[in-house]
C-alpha cells in the first residue's frame, strides 16, 4: 500500500517511468482492450487474474537471490549456538565467506541451509525474524536495502493493473513465507494473493497457544512447470497477465497465454549493466534463453530494462 | 454474487433471518467493535479475515456429504464403461444401491471411489463435470437442488461480513476443486478464497493445449489440525472470525480465537429435524460433541438453527 499508485500519476499517465516504447504500448492497449466494456476482448473484472515472479521480476536477484543472502545472515547471526558448523560445509564456508565452498556442495547443501534457517521455529517467531532482516539489510552492492531494489516500473505496473480491477499475485520459486511478511507494504499484495515454494508445517499447541510449526521438509517447489501447479492450487482459474524473468517462467508465460485469448506474457530482459545488471542467456541466476527465443512466436512482450525503463528503482 | 446481500436489507438489518436472539445480537457486537475506528477492539480491513467450514456450515450434509452424492452420481454414469465394477467392490456396492457394502470398506473404499470418480481427467473436465453435476442434481429428501440447500442465515452472515470489508474463504474438508466452481455464484467467494482438501495434479500439454492433469493420489487433508495448516498456506494470516459445525473445526475455531483478540468463533447446531436435521453427538457425519462440550469456557457462540434462525434455506 505504499510505493504504489497515485491517482494523479494514473489519471495522467499510468506507468510514468515507462518509456513510450512498444512494451509500454503494447500493455496499455491489453489494458484498454480487456476492460472496454463491449469490446469483443473484453474480459470481467472478476476474471482479471495478473501473476508476477518475483526474483529478477518485481526486485533484483543478483548476485544472487536474496532469499539466500537471508539464508547466509541467518547463519552468521545462528552461528554462536552452532561450534561444529566452523568445522563443517556447508556452514564453514559460509562463515568464512568462501561462497565456493558452498556451492560447491550443490542442491543438498542449499537444503541444509534452508533447513537450518527457515525451519524449526514457529510461523510467527519466522515471520518476525523476516521482518526484522528486510527491515533493515541492505545490499552490498547498491547499499539500498533489499526492499528499496524493487522496480519503479513494476510498482506502477501493478498499480495501473489494480486500478483496472485486476488481482495482482506473486507467483516465485521463492519461499511463500519469506515474502509474505514484506509484500504488502512493497507491492501492495497482501498474503493471502502471495504463492511461492515451501516447506511443510504442523499445527499444534505450545504453552497453551496455538502455532504452526515450521519443518524441515520441502513440501511444494514453485518453479518451471511447478508454477501452474501452484497457481492452479492456489488461486483456482487460468491468469490472463503473466510478467516474468527467465527460464524459471516458461510454463506459466506459456500456461498463461497459449490457446487462451485474450491474454498478455510479459518478459523482463535484464540488460542495464550500469543501471542494475545485464545477464540472460549464461547467468546462473535468472537464466533467460529458451523464453527469449520463443518470445517473438508466442506473442510475448519483451521490456528491454535499458530502453524501456527511465528509471530501475524508486527515489529513495 | 447471487443470493447474497440487498443494499437496502443490509441497511436495514443486516441479518433479517436471524431470530433477534443471543447468537445474532453477538454476531453484530462483534463486527460493529472491531470495525468501529477509535475502538479499542478495532482490527485493519485488511486484517479482517472469516473463514468458514461448508459442509453442515453452509449448506446441509446429510444423510451423507453431497460431494459424496456427486462421486455416486459419477459411478453410476460411468459404469457403462467399466463392466468390471458389477462384480467389484465399493463399485458393485454403489451400483446396487448398497450403501452399506460401499461403506464396510472403510477409507479405503472411499479413496477409491475418490480416484475414479475426481482424477484421471484434467482440471477444465473436471470443472465440466461438477458444473453440469450442481446445476442439475437434486437432493433425494427435499427435492432441491444441492445448491439450493444452502443456510439463508449464513449467506446473510457471508454479505454482512464482506459489507464490513471481511474477506471470506471457504476452509472445508472437501474437495477444493469440487467447490470452486459453484461457490462464487452460490456464496460470493470467488475460487481463490477456497481452501479445501486436493488431490495432486501435474503441468502438461496435451494437443499443443496446456492442460492439468488431476492424479489419484492425496495431496492434502483439510480437516481437524489440517484446517489451521491449510489456513496457513493459503491464507497466510490468522482468522479473526471462523465458523464451524463440528469438531472437525475445532482446531480452526482454536487456532482463530485462543489468545487472539478480539476474535469469534461460531458453531452452527443442527437442533430442527422439521426444517433440516437434528444431530450432534451421536452423528456419522458433522458430528458435534467436543465442541458443543467446549463453546461456553472458550466463548465460542453456538447458533441453535430451531431456535435462532427464522428460515434455513432461500425461498426458491
């Protein structure tokens, strides 16, 4: 509910720091298509279903996702009640900032991780730990804090969509419950419209006070083609605007868009190395080549970060 | 957004088929305080979330669930391809009217009623079919149709709760998809504010066309401690007001109201065998024994339906 619209901005122009390019042209004119009433493409408000990744999509993901720069302060901040992890990977080479070593341990030591840092507690005691850091971490590269390298464009995006009474929902292989706590008051998206990847939990009762208990298990990842899954769980009906990133969202562009009519795909191309960064086909993180060839033949629209965006992140 | 409220009714009185008994007068102080600015009690729109049960909550469930109805239904319809169920139980059982034969074979039956009759087919088939199924089906003891059987009182309850900006979800044993595509025409909750329990379901393409596909396996149990669990995932936040009809919901009625103020829990009593059905304790289905034995020291409010709702079902 904060960052988003103005409604002088939006009278005026609904997405101000957009250049007036194709992307931003080819998205008014969904707009206005879907919601003239009488307009053969005219979809009802209540139909009106927008799904955004999040990583590299509504904020930055580089160096590397800051889920996991959560995961690694989380460990730094644990790390006085754990002696053995100084001698033991994948949490040695954590505190020793050696990201290598890390990695080198692959999907098993990003689950140690996540197991040590994201469960065992409650979901209110995880829900204050998460507030605490996004309150107040900051980026060693920008020297923002992570919640201030949310895209301009994208805040306004959302807005206008809002404004035209679409339901704006994230959909990211990120954790649910790591965004939950923050995207209200970012993105103006409130839990219950938030869906992302997660672990199982538990109810029951502790000292007299009931709680969900956070465990170390992985129960659903809302990645590739988990994302129509979960959005298929989560929300119940097909969206009709999807914007993502890379690889990570083919199959929602394309569950979202292929032989549904009228539908729009949106694709964030990351080329404003000075701006914020430039990477697709190579990178590790966010990588966007598969959806990038196919882009032209689906009918997707590609934002070109670099040409299309006059700025990347609000004033601060 | 059929059925629901009159602007001029909700005006008026907010609750018109509500005796103006204890169980309403509560009802009404309980919204007016947490919706009042400046009151002590006062709770953020947004934080105003009501979850409510559906089968015995919302609409009737006896002499068996109705999505129960509808998987015989299902057998029966689908027989004609699948010879081998004359001689086959739980099938033979559903096919001869034999309920008892059905039911000798316990959960297991049941699951396998469940995966012939709600998997093996895409999530759009599936849609079809409980579509076609609810627009038609008629209760054997009222001559209604099954979605006819749903409580005035509580529609009345649903609207008021919304005109005061709650949100409303379903939070129901059954089957989530079994419930989403009638539940916005019928209660005014729109497929996304349905949590209910799910089979798994896979992404594919089929025919160039990108379908899911529903599996005949357990996903999730939205009952008992479930109901918290399935709160959380979906919902992300705790309710404030929850209603229920069996100890089925005792654990949301706990979970919305134990420590947590202000808050009310609702417990629906099945007490008129003229109107509908009379049963609680002793009762196969919704039964009502825990709870009824805990409302007064947690302060849950019991709605007698003899004694405190003037109509059960809508006039046709």
């Amino acid at each position: 509910m904060t960052l988003t619209s103005s409604p002088i901005a939006v009278a005026d122009d609904p997405l101000p720091s957009w250049n007036d390019t194709a992307a931003k042209q080819s998205i008014v004119a969904f707009v206005e298509k879907v919601t003239q009433p009488g307009s053969p493409d005219f979809v009802p408000a209540d139909e009106r279903v927008a799904t955004f990744d999040n990583d590299g999509t509504l904020w930055s993901e580089q160096p590397y996702y800051f889920q996991l720069a959560f995961a690694l302060d989380r460990v730094k901040e644990m790390a006085p009640d754990h002696p053995e992890w100084n001698t033991q990977q994948p949490f040695q080479g954590v505190l020793e900032g050696n990201l290598k070593a890390v990695m080198a341990g692959g999907k098993k030591s990003l689950i140690e991780i996540v197991a040590a840092t994201h469960a065992g507690m409650t979901a209110e005691e995880f829900e204050q730990i998460v507030t605490k850091w996004i309150s107040t971490a900051k980026h060693p590269k920008s020297g923002r804090l992570y919640k201030e390298m949310v895209y301009q464009p994208m805040l306004e995006l959302l807005a206008y969509l809002r404004a035209n009474d679409f339901k704006t929902f994230i959909v990211s292989g990120g954790g649910i419950e790591f965004m939950r706590p923050w995207t209200e008051a970012t993105y103006g998206i409130p839990p219950e419209q938030v869906v992302g990847s997660s672990i199982k939990s538990r109810y029951e009762v502790r000292d007299g006070k009931p709680v969900i208990v956070r465990l170390p298990e992985i129960d659903f990842i809302d990645d590739k083609e988990g994302k129509p899954v979960g959005i298929h769980s989560h929300i119940g009906r097909r969206p009709i605007f999807t914007a993502g990133n890379s690889d990570g969202d083919w199959a929602m562009l394309q569950y979202t868009t292929i032989g549904r009519s009228p539908s729009f795909g949106l694709i964030v191309h990351h080329t404003d190395a000075d701006r914020e960064w430039a990477y697709d086909r190579e990178s590790h993180i966010g990588q966007l080549d598969k959806a990038l060839d196919d882009a032209e033949q689906k009918g997707w629209t590609v934002a070109d970060m670099k040409q299309d965006w006059k700025v990347v992140y609000p004033s601060k």
